[in-house]
C-alpha cells in the first residue's frame, strides 16, 4: 500500500509562492514514481501546478474571503484528511498549520508580517498591510506546536521563530530558496541614462518603503544640488492609495525620480544592466529576490540594514547599508556613489546556518519523511 502525502497551498496562486508550489511537486511527481507514494495536492487550480502522478483538488473559495481560509484550514481540511487517511505526511505550504489528522505535519511559513512595525498612516492607504502585521503572529501561532517540523527560509527567521513561538531549535529547518543562474551578458551600443542610475523594482506595497528613496533623491537633488542622475521606481501611481501618495508627494516635482510602472522580467533585466546601483529599502522580506538578482552584475548596491539583507547578500561584493527609517543616510551614501566614492562599499560574508538545513527539495523531504 503506498504512503499517502498531502501537500495544501490553496491559497498560493502566483509570484514565488507559486514557484516553491511548483517546485515542490516537481520533486514530488518523480517521488510518487520512484519510491511509491501517493502525491495529493490541494491547489487553488490545477492549471497553474500540472504534474505527473500527483492528484489534484481543487479549492477557489477559500481565496475569496478570509473567513473561507479559516473555514477551510481549520474544519473542512480535517474532513479532507479523515477521508485520506492515513496520512504520513501533511504539508503545508501558506503558513497556517491546518487542523488535520497526519501521522507527522510541517509548515512551510513564507509570512515575514510578525516582524513589521507598521506606521499609523499605513491604516489609511495600506490597511491589509497592518492587518497582515497584526493577526499573521497568530495564525502562525494556532497549532504550530503541533508540527514535526517548521520550514523558513533564512537563519534570522529561524531565530524570530524559536524566540516567537517558543520551538526547539531543531524543530525548525532553514530552505534557502534555489535560483536559477541569471545570464549576464553586456551588449555593445545599449545607451545608458544620463549620469549615474539607481533602481528599486517591487510592488508599491507600503512595506516596500519606497517613500525612503523619494525623499532620499528629492535631497540630493534640491539640497545638495546634485544634478544629472536618476532614480527609477517600478511604481504608476495609481495602483493604490499608498501609490497615488507616493506620486502626489513626490511624482511631478523630483525631475530626476522616475516612475517606471510595472516592469515585465525582460524589461526588469534591462534595468538590471543598465543601471549603476540597487536600492532595496524594503521594511521586511522573506528574502528579497531582486538582491539576488542584481548580484549577478556586480555592481553597487544600497540595502536596509535589517536582518534578511544582510543574509541574502551573503557572499555579494559592493555592498553598503543604510538605516531604511533615515533617508538622510541613503541620500548620503547616493551622492557618494555619483560622485565616484564607492570606499564604503564592502563584500559581505556568507553566514553559517544552524541545522537543520535543506539545500534542496530531496534533502528537505527526507527531514520530513524520517
């Protein structure tokens, strides 16, 4: 009889999320094959996540409101896994932990929102943000205990959630997220933007920060009277409040800052090669995927000095920091990069990680099938 593992993401439906989704039953799609186990996989559509050997159901209520996801988690998974069981393992990939019925459970927590502190001006423009901020430490919370295992991505979260949640040490399994080798090629005749160029690609969520860069460049160029440089923010400005807050502060009266809009990967990678520096002032990540792709070019970059920074530019050269809540000191170090000091950029050591570590999906599925 085969052992039966169940792996629940309903709620992930696109951006990385959907690519851990993937790549977990990738791996699992050859498993099911390989070593006789019975794949089923709860998906908000099957479309997006169509492998080999693995069974599909399908689950779109849950997204549409947040009482459906509880509803969801809590009663109808448990119903769900009754009628499965047994169950060797449930894993769950959107940082609930399900209340189900397995004979071991693990949580892949994604949600970096427990660490956030939010400004009161986020309740106006960005009140999911805060939301998110306030309830994710406790929808971590609801039966984490009960896992065999909770999986992070980096060793600072690791730390956050021993601490949080009071879990073992060896209860909780760093993953590093695997990237695929960017390739950097320089092509001849591509024009470059007028004097030195700085990028900050995200979605215009509040956390992003992206208020730091504005008044950063709107420094620069009034106050120090720094000219012929420019700043490119993948931001419209009409995408929401806190978009048509940051355009109507800052959109039409800072020549040298650039609202670039949403910018598909191709177009992104332009950027990447075209310009001098990233900015990443970002609040809180998971990780921070742009740092990681920036740092194929080797070029300078200016990052939050907060935790998840500093390890996902591990191993990176050109690297400075600077305090995301003081947009003096980015200014500063801006103007420095423009006028040709780079002296305070430094290359940043890779940080040991405490076991458990998983450096791939084999090797973090046989942690959680021992």
């Amino acid at each position: 009889m085969k052992k039966t593992i169940v792996v629940s993401a309903v709620n992930l439906k696109n951006g990385g999320t959907l690519a851990i989704l993937r790549e977990c039953l990738q791996y699992l799609s050859g498993l099911s094959e390989s070593d006789g186990y019975r794949i089923i996989a709860l998906v908000y559509k099957k479309e997006l996540v169509l492998y080999p050997n693995i069974r599909y159901i399908e689950m779109q209520w849950p997204k549409k409101l947040w009482i459906n996801r509880l509803w969801c988690e809590y009663v109808t998974m448990r119903k769900i896994s009754k009628k499965l069981s047994p169950v060797c393992l449930w894993l769950s990939l959107h940082d609930t932990t399900p209340n189900v019925t397995a004979e071991r459970r693990a949580v892949y927590c994604h949600n970096s929102f427990p660490f956030y502190e939010w400004k009161l001006r986020e309740l106006w423009f960005a009140p999911k943000i805060v939301m998110l901020a306030l309830l994710s430490r406790y929808t971590y919370k609801k039966n984490i205990h009960d896992n065999a295992y909770v999986i992070v991505q980096q060793e600072w979260m690791k730390r956050e959630f021993v601490r949080l949640f009071k879990l073992k040490e060896g209860s909780v399994i760093v993953a590093p997220p695997r990237f695929g080798k960017m390739e950097v090629q320089k092509r001849a005749g591509e024009p470059l933007p007028e004097g030195y160029s700085f990028l900050f690609a995200a979605k215009p969520d509040s956390h992003k920060n992206f208020e730091c860069i504005c008044q950063a460049t709107d420094l620069s160029q009034k106050k120090m009277g720094i000219e012929k440089f420019k700043v490119y923010i993948t931001v419209k400005g009409d995408e929401n409040r806190y978009a048509k807050w940051l355009y109507h502060k800052w959109g039409t009266n800072v020549p040298a800052l650039e609202f670039t809009g949403f910018l598909d990967k191709n177009s992104l990678y332009e950027y990447y090669r075209k310009c001098n520096c990233l900015i990443f002032p970002s609040k809180v990540e998971t990780w921070g995927l742009p740092v990681t792709e920036f740092g194929c070019f080797d070029k300078p970059m200016l990052l939050a000095d907060l935790p998840y920074a500093h390890e996902t530019a591990g191993g990176l050269k050109k690297v400075a920091f600077f305090n995301p809540d003081n947009p003096q000191e980015l200014a500063g170090k801006m103007v420095g990069l423009i006028h040709g000091d780079d002296t305070f950029l430094t290359t940043i050591g890779k940080r040991t990680i405490s076991s458990p570590v998983a450096w791939s999906w084999q090797e973090l599925f046989n942690l959680l099938l021992i």
